[in-house]
C-alpha cells in the first residue's frame, strides 16, 4: 500500500516561510502523479501544486509566483516551497499521489500564517 507522511508545517507570520515535505512508501518512478492540495474550514479542498506527466507542474492562480512544488526521487520526497505567505494561506495541506489510477492521501499538516 502507498503511504504518504507530510511534514514541515507550523505558525509563520504574513511574509515568511515554509517547506513542506511528503515522504512516499513507493519509488516516485511507479508514481503517476504528486500534488499538494490544501482545505481550509469551511472551504472545499483545493489543488496548489502538481507535478503530472512530463514532469510538467500545475499552480493555482492564487499561489503563482509564490509556491514550488519539487521532488527528489533518491529519496522519494515531494516538496511545496512556500515563501511569502499571506493569511489566505492558512489550511490543512494535504500531499497526494495517484499510482495506477488509484488516488492516495496523506493525513495533512496544519499551516498558519499570522498577519
């Protein structure tokens, strides 16, 4: 079974910070997609940031310029690079990968961002 653990989140203040990290059971090769998708309360979950075929990436308007979403293969890792952050921003990110038309989802890792 793929699992996917995410780490990297906290409490930055408007304008900082963060890297999130998503470690995968599975050999990224096998992988047929990788995201980063965040949900806050009372709001849907949305996509940020995707690699998919190609090795091309997807952003949501909201984050471009801003996010970028990367991968290690030697260690199996996806990252989201978050640099200034603003309050909107605030949610439960979530890593997620697709293997052979199955969809996985890691547990989430809380991002703040004070203003």
């Amino acid at each position: 079974q793929v699992q996917l653990v995410e780490s990297g989140g906290g409490l930055v203040q408007a304008g900082g910070s963060l890297r999130l990290s998503c470690a995968i059971s599975e050999s990224i090769f096998s992988i047929n997609s990788m995201g980063w998708y965040r949900q806050a309360p009372g709001k849907q979950r949305e996509l940020v940031a995707a690699i998919i075929s190609g090795d091309s990436t997807n952003y949501a308007d909201s984050v471009k310029g801003r996010f970028t979403i990367s991968r290690d293969n030697a260690k199996n890792t996806v990252y989201l690079q978050m640099n200034s952050l603003k309050p909107e921003d605030t949610a439960v990110y979530y890593c997620n990968v697709v293997r052979y038309w199955i969809n996985y989802w890691g547990q989430g890792t809380q991002v703040t961002v004070s203003s």
